[in-house]
C-alpha cells in the first residue's frame, strides 16, 4: 500500500509539472503570431472559425496498457506440510492518453486566447515542446 501511496504522489507532482508547462507554455503564447505555436507544436490537426476568430487545434487521443506490478500470497500444503509465499506478476492496466490544445487567433494571426485539456501521459509531449521556448 505504501507503495501505491508513493507511486500515487509522484504522479500527482508530475501531472502538476505538465499542467505549469501547458499553463506557462501557452500563456507565452497570446500577443505572438500563430506561427510562434506552429514552429512548437507542429500543424495543427485542425482548424476552424467562430465568432471572426480562427480556432487552430491539436489534439491526441490513444489507449495504452500500463504495465502494473501484482503480489500474490500463496497458501496451501504440498502433502502434509504447509507452503506459504509469495508470487510477483505483471498485469496490464489499459489508459487513456489524451490533450487538446485550442488556440484563438485574431487579425493579423495573433494569438489572443488558449485553453487546454487532457492528462499528464497526452499533454506531455505538448508540455515539453512548450517548455523549450526561448525567455520572452
């Protein structure tokens, strides 16, 4: 348990640096040309326009099976005399990894608005390309 504990804690501290990059790394973003996000995050997968805004999106969404690490005990006899252990195996936990960054640009290809979702194993890749930006 104690081990899940711990496992649980580093998750959440690695989730919260995703979400500061994502946070920092796309509030970078507004006042610069579209193209600032473009050379980060690659094309985006969509793209479409609401209210005079041109909303530019990148999305991933993929299953994965996590490998997790199960202990079993073990009781019984071999005869007469009584066995006791443990087993250790791997079982597969199936996750969803997905993020969807959504960038408003106004005229002149100017971002003026960011709004993301998703989840640590999705956005990571976005969280890291958006960290490696040159200082303001």
């Amino acid at each position: 348990m104690r081990r899940l504990t711990g496992l649980l804690l580093v998750a959440l501290a690695l989730s919260a640096c995703v979400s500061d990059q994502m946070n920092q790394g796309l509030g970078f973003m507004v006042g610069q040309n579209i193209q600032t996000a473009v050379s980060r995050l690659g094309y985006p997968d969509a793209q479409r326009t609401m209210l005079g805004d041109t909303i530019y999106v990148w999305s991933t969404n993929h299953q994965v099976d996590l490998p997790m690490t199960t202990t079993s005990t073990i009781m019984g006899n071999v005869g007469t005399v009584p066995v006791y252990g443990t087993a250790m195996g791997t079982t597969y936990v199936p996750a969803n990894f997905n993020c969807t960054i959504q960038l408003g640009v106004g005229p002149g290809d100017i971002i003026k608005n960011w709004q993301w979702t998703g989840n640590m194993g999705g956005c990571a890749r976005y969280a890291n390309a958006l960290s490696q930006r040159a200082s303001p």
